[in-house]
C-alpha cells in the first residue's frame, strides 16, 4: 500500500502467411502519442511506478530491439518500454507505443529469448493498431479502468474499492491475442532468438498462473478473468509450438542470452516491494508507516499501491487504505469514505481507542447481488498527516469472521518496521549434492516451496538438476 475463437479463415492466414498486413507504420500519429502519453502516468500511478536502473535498461534494450523488427519503419525511440514496480504477473501495451513488462512477470521467465517474446506480443498489439480498433468501440478512460478489477463480491466495495493489482488484461479480444502471438513469435526469430522461447514463456505463465489459482483453493484452473480475452494456455502454447517449429528448422542464429538474463535479474525485488509493505502469510507489515495488519487464517491478501486487501471464506472481506488528515477530522474522513462507496445514509460513528490508537467506527447492513452484507468502517488517527479507513464486509450475521481484522491494526516498533525484509531472487549454481527438494527448503515461503521452485524455474517434477546449472530462488534479504 502506498497506499470466443478466431475465424477458420484468419487462423490459417495467421499460421501461413507473413504478417505484412499488421506491420508497425512509419511513424506513429500525434494522436496516438498524445492519447498514450496521457495515460502514461495514470498506469505508473496503478502498478507501482517505473524502475529504474541496470535491470530496467536491460528489458527496455530488449523490448526496443524487437520493436524494430515490427517493420515499416519503426524505430527504436517509437517504443517506450517500462519496467514496472508491480507484484502482478503482466505485460501490456497502450496506443503512441508504451509498452509495460511488471517485475513478477520478468522473473518468470528463464532467459532473453523469452523476455523477447513477451516484449514482441506486446510490440505487436501497438504494430497492429489493436489499440485503436478498440478506441473506436470504447474511450481510452474506459480502457484505462480496466487495468484492473475491484474488489468483488459486493456492491458497497465495487462502488468505491478503487483498483487492486490482480491478473489483469486491457481487453484485447482473443482474436487479436492470437495474431499478437503469431506476430511476436515472428518478430523472436527475425531478431536471433530461438523461436520455441515463445513456447516456453507462454507455459511458463500458463503453470503460474494454475499455481496461484491452486494457492487461491481454485483446483488449478485457469482464472476466468484472464481467460475471458486471452486464449486458455494449453490452446496458445500449442499454437506457439505449431508456428515457432518451422521457423526453428530454417537454422541461423538462434539465441537464448541465459546468463546474460539471469545476471539482469539477480537480486531483484520479488512480490511486496517494502517501501509499500510486505504480507507475510495472513500479516501484512509497513516499516515506513510502522504499521500492522492480522487477518484470521483463512484470508488471501493482496497488496497494490492503493490498498491492502483481503478476501476470507463465505465472502468474507476487508479493504485498507490511506487517507489525508492534514485537514480533516477522522468523522469527516470517514463521511467522506462511506460516500464514496455510495451509502447514501451513513451510520453513526462513535468514538474509541483500538491498540491506544484514536479511532471512530460504525456499521452499515446492505443488500448486495449476493444477498445481504454487514458493513464496517473504521477510521484509525495514524499520524497529524496521515489517516487510515478499513472496511470490513461479511454476510449478515458473520461479522465477527472479519472483525478481527479491525482490532489487529497496530504500531509496529522501530525494532520491528526495522526488521521487514524484501524478497528477492537469487541466482545460484546447482551444487553436486543438490536437489529440487534441497534447493526449494531456501524459498522464502512456508508453503508449497517444491512447487513455487519448479514453477518459477520451468522445472517438471522429478526432473534431474545438473551440477553448475543456474537456478532462481526467491530468498530473504
């Protein structure tokens, strides 16, 4: 906190003929420009902001030189390639040629060829103009909002929730994920790389994305979010293969650039950047503001640079954010939040003191589209700038599921906000005596580390290590 399938016709024109018709132009529009730069800042808003440094000009060298095999001209400087400081699993791209890779994603993948890849499906929704063919349909404001859902399940927080990080998509429809695919598989081989690195990025993000789902208690399939304009993974990934295989056999160079890779990203940041807090299995811990959350066991928390939030059994749900207090009172804060989730008829808030902290609190009950909901809203006087607003959400009669939540909120020490680490990913060589077991028992996790290690390395279980391999861990430092 810093708070449907493509026509029989297209598909075999996809698969057979060069991509001459969806070439990047010469030169993009003063309009395009403009709508992008525009929107520019409102994506580093949502996802973290821009990082900077030796690992992000490694991925905007890449991103840029694939971005000129996209042909009419394009230039390397009509690409602004960003690394975004965000935990979520993405990449995309918007109109005037900004394209975004999210440090979770990069992580994923296991050499250059891959990162290509991603950069030229990406590359090849702004060569095509898929941006603007759905500008004609809906405002850029409007695709903007859908960088990312709000939290679900009731009405009063999808009113006023804002937007939390997430699997998230711009809504290109699958039709013109399946050309962005055949054109950046294209754009890999005209660049030296290995064409199969498409294959292999793609089931790198399938497998990732089955294990969240799994870790979420969704038995491994696929989120319908993403599935609703992307193509399901397996069906991409043989496409991908079907179309990277005659382009392997012509021979030439045919470039991975693993360690090249693998060096970028050593000692990366991984998930929760701590300048915007850390969860920790149900715990969530902010050294700058010296806060803590606990939710009981049970809820998923998910942290973005607007908020903090969690989802329990039963719908169960909570939603903790900033607010300025420089000139505002907590019940006005507090007035101003219930406003903003559309309760029109807003509750009395009576003051208390939770964990010495100032605080009023009031509770609302609600009809939402899955039946009838108690709300609660607590404002804590956190500083003389800064306030903090939880909601908590639960069917009615199952407010004391999540009422913990609001009770746990507390200052941390400066012992204890100086203790918070980052995770990262680490780099190391596979020793004589390893394994996958061994290697996985240093992830800086306390579940499924055998699965978190193999996914993050494209590993199948049972495989053999070999000795002076480089494989990633995701460690504490």
């Amino acid at each position: 906190m810093k708070t449907g399938s493509a026509p029989l016709a297209i598909a075999l024109l996809l698969l057979a003929a060069p991509p001459a018709a969806a070439q990047a132009p010469p030169g993009l529009t003063p309009a395009e420009r403009q709508a992008g730069a525009q929107a520019h800042p409102q994506i580093l808003q949502q996802f973290g902001g821009a990082m900077s440094g030796p690992v992000a000009d490694y991925v905007r060298g890449v991103g840029q030189k694939i971005a000129v095999q996209s042909g009419g001209g394009a230039k390397p400087s009509d690409y602004n390639v960003t690394l975004l400081n965000s935990d979520v699993n993405n990449a995309f791209a918007i109109p005037g040629g900004y394209v975004y890779i999210t440090r979770q994603l990069l992580a994923l993948m296991n050499d250059e060829a891959e990162l290509a890849f991603v950069m030229g499906h990406e590359v090849a929704h702004v060569a095509a103009r898929h941006g603007q063919k759905r500008q004609n349909r809906a405002a850029l404001s409007n695709v903007l909002a859908g960088l990312a859902g709000v939290l679900t399940g009731s009405n009063i927080v999808g009113q006023g929730a804002g937007m939390v990080a997430g699997l998230t998509t711009l809504g290109f429809s699958r039709e013109q994920e399946r050309q962005a695919d055949s054109l950046g598989v294209r754009y890999l081989s005209t660049a030296g790389y290995d064409p199969m690195a498409a294959v292999d990025s793609l089931a790198a993000l399938g497998a990732q994305t089955a294990l969240e789902a799994r870790l979420q208690g969704q038995g491994g399939a696929e989120p319908s979010k993403w599935l609703s304009t992307h193509p399901p993974s397996t069906e991409r990934v043989a496409r991908m293969k079907s179309e990277a295989q005659p382009l392997a056999a012509r021979g030439g160079a045919r470039a991975l650039n693993r360690d090249a890779f693998l060096n970028a990203i050593d000692g990366m940041i991984y998930d929760d950047d701590p300048a915007e807090g850390v969860i920790i299995g149900t715990g969530f811990r902010h050294g700058g503001l010296q806060l803590a959350l606990d939710a009981p066991q049970g809820f998923r928390l998910n942290n973005s640079p607007q908020a903090v939030t969690g989802a329990g059994p039963n719908g169960t749900q909570f939603d903790l954010r900033a607010a300025d207090a420089r000139q505002n009172s907590l019940s006005a804060i507090a007035q101003a939040r219930w406003q903003q989730l559309g309760v029109q008829s807003q509750p009395e808030m009576r003051a208390t003191r939770i964990n010495g902290i100032e605080a009023v609190q009031g509770s609302v009950n609600a009809r939402t589209r899955n039946g009838p909901v108690e709300a609660t809203l607590t404002a804590y006087n956190w500083s003389p700038q800064l306030a903090l607003t939880l909601l908590t959400i639960a069917p009615q009669g199952q407010g004391g599921t999540v009422a913990p939540v609001a009770g746990s909120v507390r200052k941390l020490s400066s012992q204890e906000a100086g203790q918070i680490r980052a995770r990262r990913i680490q780099v190391v060589r596979v020793g004589a005596g390893d394994t996958a077991e061994s290697l996985a028992a240093r992830m800086a996790y306390t579940d499924d580390r055998l699965s978190r290690f193999l996914t993050l390395n494209q590993l199948q279980p049972g495989a053999p290590l070999r000795a002076g391999d480089r494989v990633k861990l995701v460690v504490w430092r």
